[in-house]
C-alpha cells in the first residue's frame, strides 16, 4: 500500500516536473527562434536597406531605353558591391530590372530559381516584400525593395536573401539538447521523487504501523473477556426462563466476536499478508454451497433467489476462505434488496477464468460512493447499515482474501437499479 503510495506522489511529481519543464522548453525555443530569425531578417534588410539608399543617390532620372537601370553596369556594380560589404558577408543582393531580368549580381550569385518572381510582383504593388521561399533546395529568407527614381517611376528592384541552414542547425542543436536536458532532468526527478515522497509517508507508515498494532493488541485483548461475556450469557440463557436482556447480551457478544475475528484477520493481512492453504477446488461447488445458506436468507427476506452453474470450475485456492467470499457478498445482496426483490448467482467460465457473479436489484450505490466501498469502516447508509449488523468491514475481508488468491472482486452498480459483483480467479491447470 505505501509503496503504491510512494509511486503515486513520485508521478505526480514528475508530472509537475515535466509540465514546467515542456512550458519553459516550449517558450525558450520559441524565443530563441524569434531571436535568431530577427538576425536573419536584420541582416538581410541591413544589405538592402543600403543598397536602395545607394541607388536613390544615384543621378537618374529616366529609366534606360528598354526599360532596365538607368545606370552603367560598372556603377551598378560598384554600388552594389558597397552595400554588401556594409552588411553580412553570407547575404546576397541582386539588381532586377523591372521586368524581372537580373540587371546585375555583384557577389556572382548561383542564379538558379532567382531572383523569387511573386516577392517581384508583390514589391511592385507594395513597394516591398519578405517571405522565406526554398530555391533550389535551399531555404532562404528573401526581401525585396523597389526602385524609384526622382520622377517616381519604377527603376526597378533590390533583391536580397540569406540562407536559413545556419539558424534551423541551431535551432535543431538547441533541440536536441533540450531533449537530452530533459531526459535527464526526467530521471533525476523520478529519483529524487521516490527519495521525496520516501521521506514524505514515513510519519504516515510509522502512526499506520502503531494503528495496526494497536488493533491487533486490543482485539487478541479483548477476545478473552468477551468470550466469557457470551459464554456466562449462553449459560445464564439456557438455565433462566426467557430474558430479553440475557438474548441481547448473547447476540451483542456474538456480534462482538465477529468484529473482532474480522479485525483480527484484517491485521495479519496488514502484518504478514492472509495464510492460505491452498488446493484444488471446484468454485461452482463452493458457489452451490453458499447458494444454500443463502436460500433461506433470501427467503426470509421476501427475496426471490435464482442460481445458474457451468459444470466444474477447478481453480487453486483456500476454500474456506473463498466459501467467505462468497457468502459476505450474498448477504450484502440479501440485506440490501428490498422486499420483492431478486438475487441471482451464477457460476461460469470466461477466457480462461473461473467466475461468479452475484447480481441484485437492490437500492444499489451512486458511482462517486463506488471507490470507497473497499474502505475499511465506509458505509454508505450508515444508519441502515447498523441495523442491518453491517461494520463496514465484509468487502474489505472479500477484497484482501481476493488479492491474496490473486483473483480479483469486481463491483458494479447503479442507484436505485442494483449492484452486480464478479468473483474472478483463473482456472487451475489441467
């Protein structure tokens, strides 16, 4: 039970870790991608930027004849080559004629897909343009400006780029790292969670450990005085008339000494687990059994009873123990179907396991009480519970013994509709 506890806080704790881990990972490479494409950007516009001054200055008032740059390809040239050694060596700059035609390339630029014709159209309409394009299996980062002379006509373009393959290797090694940080990170918290959450639980496990002891010690305390209690009573019963009193002293000490027999076994559980003698057994014989003490049961309560058996279900366990199973869940059935009602058992097999289900249409439990139904003490009415004779402790019995067999006790139900429980153990080998 701790130790499921330990590993439950552990997971929440790395949970935590790994939510603010993600959030912050997430929000650097994100900023770092920002920061990195703005460089890019800066970079490029930098060249640009100088290069449209540049050729602003230049004395030209007319487009040339054909509609290219008004100036002589040695001036281009030598204006271009200015603005790019103002910006970053690794931008290229391009002069385009208004018609799309390079007019010049000063840094002798592969020429191949360029110069990017929708960021020219775009330019003309808006005076520039940047987008990101792949041209020739390269990712760049293009912008381009507009030409105009001081009559206002359209001179033509600047185009200049910047390859993205520095800034996506840092992005992609920032990744990377920030993955094996994370991995890291991801086992050093589960460590350090399990140390936490030791630390954490040990004052529960001590005051839990005292709790079970305590129990232990009080009921082997009190079974000797209560059963000469019930025993002086039985004896006063038979050798007096009829006394109300004596029969409620019998029947309280009876009830007493299951509580305490209950206790009992839930404390060794606890301490060493619950001794077993384990053998083959037929389920559907041991269904049958306990189907008879429930009969009269059922019929006392004004309950209709139905039984359905599937042959011999051979399984390996304590039958005594698994005979309570049984009976602890047929008479949660009995006591908590109303008059009028049904209880039906059954007893088959299904995929290799030994099942039986016992189905009621009793007052039946709202789904959020269903988690605790297990709990030791819990009960849903608790007044009608008490009346009924019920401690709170049957399901918890059927569910440790269960555990021990490692079978399983399966509850289903719905309010006002009924409850249905499934008995499960695997089938024993041939």
């Amino acid at each position: 039970m701790f130790e499921a506890l330990r590993w439950r806080l552990t997971a929440w704790y790395v949970l935590a870790f790994t939510v603010v881990f993600v959030v912050i990972g997430v929000s650097v490479f994100f900023w770092v991608d920002r920061r990195l494409s703005d460089e890019v950007d800066n970079a490029v516009a930098a060249v640009t930027g100088q290069a449209q001054a540049s050729l602003t200055k230049v004395e030209a008032t007319e487009p040339a004849s054909g509609g290219g740059i008004g100036l002589g390809a040695d001036e281009v040239r030598a204006v271009l080559a200015h603005a790019a050694l103002g910006g970053s060596a690794d931008v290229f700059i391009l002069l385009v004629n208004p018609d799309g035609s390079i007019a010049a390339n000063p840094g002798d630029v592969p020429v191949g897909g360029l110069p990017d014709q929708a960021a020219i159209v775009h330019a003309r309409q808006a005076g520039q343009d940047w987008r990101s394009a792949t041209i020739d299996g390269h990712d760049l980062r293009i912008h381009t400006v507009a030409i105009y002379t001081r009559t206002g006509a359209l001179d033509g373009f600047v185009q200049g780029g910047k390859s993205l393959e520095a800034r996506d290797h840092s992005l992609r090694t920032l990744a990377v790292v920030m993955a094996s940080g994370g991995l890291a990170g991801l086992v050093l918290a589960t460590l350090g969670g399990l140390v936490v959450a030791g630390i954490a639980i040990r004052p529960v496990r001590r005051s839990f450990q005292r709790q079970r002891e305590f129990v232990a010690d009080a009921s082997h305390e009190l079974r000797t005085p209560l059963t000469v209690i019930r025993t002086n009573a039985e004896t006063l019963s038979a050798l007096t008339p009829a006394d109300e009193a004596v029969d409620d002293i019998v029947q309280e000490s009876k009830y007493m000494t299951r509580l305490l027999d209950d206790l009992l076994l839930l404390a060794g559980s606890d301490q060493d687990g619950i001794a077993l003698v384990l053998a083959p057994v037929d389920l559907g014989e041991l269904a049958r059994s306990a189907a008879r003490a429930a009969a009269t049961l059922a019929a006392d309560a004004g309950l209709a009873f139905d039984t359905a058996f599937d042959g011999v279900l051979m399984v390996r366990a304590d039958g005594e123990r698994l005979r309570e199973v049984l009976l602890i869940v047929l008479d949660n059935a009995v006591k908590y179907t109303p008059r009028g009602g049904r209880v039906t058992l059954r007893a088959y097999r299904e995929r290799g396991d030994a099942v039986v289900t016992v189905d009621d249409t009793g007052v039946g439990v709202a789904a959020d009480e269903i988690p605790r139904l297990f709990d030791r003490f819990y009960r849903v009415d608790k007044a009608r519970s008490r009346a009924l004779g019920g401690a709170g402790l049957g399901l918890s019995i059927a569910r440790e013994i269960m555990h021990a067999h490692g079978g399983s006790l399966q509850f289903k139900s719905e309010l006002g509709k009924g409850s249905s429980v499934a008995v499960r153990l695997p089938l024993a080998a041939a």
